[in-house]
C-alpha cells in the first residue's frame, strides 16, 4: 500500500497530465446534445433560473425541437437533455465573468475548460477507486488507460456531454464501493453520488442496481443510509423536473425513448462497427470481457466483481435496443462511455490476477492493445470529427456506412487536417478583453 502522500501526489500528477493532455490543442467538439450545458451556466448567473427564453425569439424561430422545447402553459424553454454538466460549468463561467470577459461569446472555452477539468478529475478518481483493491503499478497503469486510451479523452474531455460528469461520480462512487470494503460506513455514500450519476445520466440506473443489490446481500446495515443520501440528489432532480417540465417521469429531460431496435444489430454494432464499436476503438478491452468469465466462474473472486459485471452488461444491452445505437456524430463508442470504469475494474483483475506472469506473448499482445488503442485516441482527438462516407449526412437510411472499414478513424481521419485551430479560443477570448478596453480608452 502507498502512504498518503505519496497516493495524493500521484493523484496531482494524474490530474495535471490529463488536464495537459486535454488541452494540448483546444480543440473543442460541441453538438446539438451539448448546447443547452453550454448555456446553463449563462442562464444561471444572469436571471438564476434554468429558463432557456432570453436564448430565443417569441416566434419561436430560433428555437430547435430537438434541444430545447418551450412548456405550455408556462412558456418555459426548457433543455431536451439533463442540466447537471452545464450547472457543474458555473464555478467556471462565474469566475470568468468577475474578470469582466464576455462569457456569451466564449462558451466553446469555457465548456472545453470544465468538461476538461471534469474528465481529469474523473481519471484521479479512477485511479484513487482501483489503488484501494489492486497494486500501485496496476492502479496507476489503469488510470492511464482509463484516461488515454479510451473515450474519455476523445469525447468526456472535449465537450460539454453528460458523460463526463456521469463518469465522474461513478468513479466516486467506486471509490467509496471498494473503501467500503475495509470500512462499510463509506458504503452509505455510494448512494449520495449514485443519485448524481443518474441524473446526469438517468441510464446509470442500471448500472447501480446491481451495486444497490449487493449492498442489501452482504451490508443490510448500510441500507437506509445508502437510500437517504441518494434520496438527495433524486429528490432535487424530482423537484426540476416538476417546476420545468411539470412532471416527474421525464428524470429531468425532454427525450423520446425509441428502444425499438433489433438487439441483435445494436450489440454486435456497439462492439465490431468500424465506426463506433468499443472494440475497434478501445481493443484492449477484449481482456476486460475474458475477465468476466473467470469473475463468474472462480470462487476466489470478491462477489463484487459480478455485480459491477452486470451492471456493465445491463447498459450494453440497453443500448443495443435504442434505435440510433451509433450515438449520432460523436466519436467512437459514445453512449457506452459509462461502462468504462466497470470495464476497467475488470481489465485489472486480468492483469493483475488472471495474466501469468510466465505468459510473456500474451503480456506483449496486451501492450500491443494499449497501444493500438491509445494511437485510435490521438487520432480522434486531434483530428475529429471526420466524415462517414459520402452519405454522412444521411447515416438513418443508409447504415451500411457505419460498417465500412474507411470510417474507421485510423484510415478517415489520420490523413486529415484538425478542424480546430490550437489557441484559437483563447486568442478570441483575449481579443474580446482588448477590444473592450481600447473602446473605453476611445470613449474617454
């Protein structure tokens, strides 16, 4: 085990490297899924609400079906998708605006800021959940996979998304899971940031269920606490989605739930398309799926283990049933982000406890994976979004696309230019600060 300070100052190593990492060329990938979080902290700290209206005209022209919608009989604009991601930009958005910039104007690096910091966090979270069952090396090699050769980089890192928060209290909450596991009084709190998770994600129900079950089995003395601290942020996504969507149901978003398609298609999809599939992206995790089998079959495993199992699989096949399972235009394996920290647990217990010591090939093919998978991810944050195809624009009548090898990123994108210029967010922003004050200067 690592002394304390020794285990903070990996922590504030991880956080800096991935912070750099993220950052390393501000580039900044925004979507009509990501607008309203980007305007949430705006509408926050100019009228206190997470009322929408100032961002649109009264006849209704500028206002989109599709990521926002107007209540009646209130007349509220309210956000398609949860708010949680664009509340947690607040801290960001305040501070900037006391420096007198113009946050209206700069929100892609303001949101490319806090959806960075968040995914930074995430990976010390990460680390700080697996150095509590699992070796230091071990821990620290995880963390670096989960930050840098994963989705987490390419997609949690460069835009306001749900996934990074969701990921984030995940983490959290494992962290606390497997501290449980020496003190059960932690346990408890698992719920407090299981709550937050699923109301930036309401999906991550599934993922938690199986941990809520567990907690029943083997802690029944955590049980009440467990459901009153994740009574908490329910209760508060319960309340907002009263007061903003005059309902209770919609768990704080205005979506349109289409679980209609052939699970079969979504599971092999999500897992093989060469555009989006985890593992065409992120190959290294074949072992994390070696490592159920064993989780599931030897007795010497910590019962744990199958429960975070399911709960991956569960959000597998939930997602294998929506019927836009590529996720839209975002890169890679986007909606199963959320399954990554299970998925790592998982990869450790391969590395650590199934890989052989004397099985020097197989040790080899696991590094050649990381690898390949942290190459597909420098790709994709340098140079996405890249292109499907000449029918991009139209991939619903014409899927055949999401299973031809040029969409993979290593032969799309690894020829193409970035479509961002580095620094450009913040030559603009400095640009806003200057032209300000030589208008002063002007005016006086």
């Amino acid at each position: 085990m690592l002394s304390n300070q020794k285990l903070f100052q990996n922590c504030v190593i991880l956080f800096l490297l991935s912070f750099i990492v993220y950052n390393l060329n501000l580039s900044y990938e925004t979507s009509g899924d990501t607008r309203a979080a980007e305007l949430t902290p705006i509408t926050i700290i100019k009228d206190f609400d997470l009322d929408f209206s100032e961002f649109f005209s009264d006849n209704g022209q500028t206002h989109s079906q599709y990521w926002f919608y107007r209540v009646e009989p209130t007349g509220k604009v309210v956000s398609v998708y949860p708010v949680l991601p664009g509340i947690l930009a607040v801290p960001i958005y305040y501070f900037v605006d006391l420096l007198g910039f113009d946050i209206t104007a700069h929100t892609k690096l303001l949101s490319k800021i806090t959806s960075s910091l968040i995914a930074s966090l995430a990976v010390v979270f990460m680390y700080l959940a697996l150095s509590q069952i699992f070796r230091p090396k071990t821990s620290l090699f995880m963390a670096l996979i989960f930050g840098f050769a994963t989705n987490i980089w390419t997609v949690a890192s460069r835009g306001l998304w749900q996934h990074g928060p969701s990921v984030l209290f995940i983490n959290i909450s494992l962290f606390l899971l497997f501290l449980g596991q020496k003190k059960s009084k932690y346990l408890a709190w698992v719920g407090f940031f299981a709550g937050w998770a699923i109301w930036s994600r309401p999906s991550d129900l599934l993922l938690f269920l199986p941990i809520f079950i567990y907690i029943c089995v083997h802690h029944r003395k955590q049980i009440i606490k467990f459901l009153i601290l994740g009574s908490i942020p329910i209760g508060l996504l319960f309340t907002y989605s009263y007061i903003y969507y005059h309902q209770f149901k919609n768990l704080g978003q205005a979506q349109v739930y289409h679980f209609t398609n052939n699970i079969f298609n979504g599971l092999l999809g999500l897992f093989f398309s060469p555009s989006h599939g985890l593992l065409t992206h992120s190959p290294i995790f074949i072992f994390a799926f070696v490592a159920i089998y064993f989780v599931f079959t030897k007795k010497e495993f910590n019962p744990l283990y199958k429960y975070i199992s399911i709960g991956t699989i569960l959000l597998w096949l939930l997602y294998s049933k929506w019927v836009m399972w590529w996720g839209g235009w975002g890169f890679g394996y986007r909606l199963l982000i959320e399954m990554l920290p299970g998925l790592l647990v998982l990869l450790a217990i391969f590395w650590e406890k199934l890989l052989d010591n004397k099985n020097i090939i197989l040790k080899y093919f696991f590094v050649i994976l990381v690898c390949l998978s942290f190459y597909i991810e420098i790709i994709g944050a340098f140079f996405s979004p890249c292109r499907m195809g000449n029918t991009a624009d139209d991939v619903i009548n014409h899927r055949n696309q999401l299973w031809d090898w040029k969409n993979h990123p290593i032969f799309s994108c690894q020829n193409a230019k970035s479509l961002e210029d580095p620094g450009k967010y913040l030559h603009l922003l400095y640009k806003d600060k200057f032209d300000k004050k030589r208008k002063l200067n002007e005016s006086q």
